[in-house]
C-alpha cells in the first residue's frame, strides 16, 4: 500500500470493486468463522445490484465511504445515524492493505461524515472475530455487556465509543 490511497464517498460506478473489495475482507475474516464464503450466501451479481439500489437510493442519515488506490477499491466503510447515536454498520479492508492505517482512517471519515450532534458511536462485531475486536479495542472502542446472534449465525458483542473518539 505504497501509493497513495484516496479516501471518499462511494458512488454508484464502485459497484463491482467495491463488491470485490467487501469480498476478499470478508471472506479472509469472517468467511472462517462463518464457514461460509460471501459468494455462497449471495451471487456476485445480487451483490453488485444491491449496492447500486443502495447508493441510488442515498440516505442524509448513512454514508457509504471507499479507499481507492491506483483505480482499485481496496477498502469501504457503512455508517449511519441511530437516533442519537451512529451505528458503524461495515468496515473492511482487503488483507493486502491491513496494518496501513487505512482502516482507522476510513472508520474515522466515516463516523465524521454522520457525527452532527449524535452522542456515542457502535457497532456489532463477531465474537470470534478476534482480529477485528483488538483493532476496535485499540481505537477506543469499548465492549459492552450486550451480544446477539447474527443472522449468519455466529454470537456478535456491541462495542461503543463515546463522540469525542
């Protein structure tokens, strides 16, 4: 990850590389505890249509955020405001660019782009997901006393932080 890296807001072109992106991060992290890939829970191409429904469709209240690198999407960050809070709904990174820094970067352009006058932040993460769990943890993020089970099935915990980061 030598080149520069743009960070912006993502747009209805970024479709296939962002659908790429959220699949070569998934599938080396959650996809294990999952034990499933991405492309066994949903085609390429569903994939593909449901972010373009999704960015077509926009939202004051979510951003869709991507860091490009030499025309390629190599990572994305979901927020959005929760009533009074914001919900960091995705944030992944392809494994060639992990330890860069990129994650915090694109987690924090994130939460920026929602903050306003909402209070603390959140998010779900797997419980076995420990790689993701130490990253949040060293970026200030706090573990609650709440867990549920995902729709893939595997427990998730919630993680808060309070606005000022």
């Amino acid at each position: 990850m030598s080149e520069t890296t743009v960070v912006r807001e993502a747009r209805v072109e970024d479709a296939e590389g962002f659908v790429r992106a959220h699949e070569a991060a998934w599938n080396a992290t959650a996809g294990a505890i999952v034990g499933k890939s991405l492309e066994e829970l949903m085609p390429f191409e569903a994939r593909v249509e449901r972010y373009r429904a999704g960015i077509a469709q926009g939202s004051e209240a979510a951003r869709i955020w991507v860091a490009e690198q030499a025309g390629e999407i190599v990572g994305l960050a979901v927020c959005r405001r929760e009533g009074p809070a914001i919900e960091l709904r995705d944030l992944y990174v392809v494994p060639a660019a992990w330890g860069t820094g990129l994650a915090a970067r694109l987690m924090d352009t994130a939460l920026d782009s929602v903050r306003g006058d909402a209070g603390a932040a959140f998010l779900w993460v797997g419980e076995d997901n420990a790689r993701a769990r130490r990253f949040y943890e060293r970026e200030g993020w706090v573990r609650e006393d709440a867990s549920r089970a995902s729709p893939l099935g595997p427990a998730e915990v919630r993680y808060s932080r309070p606005s000022s980061g």
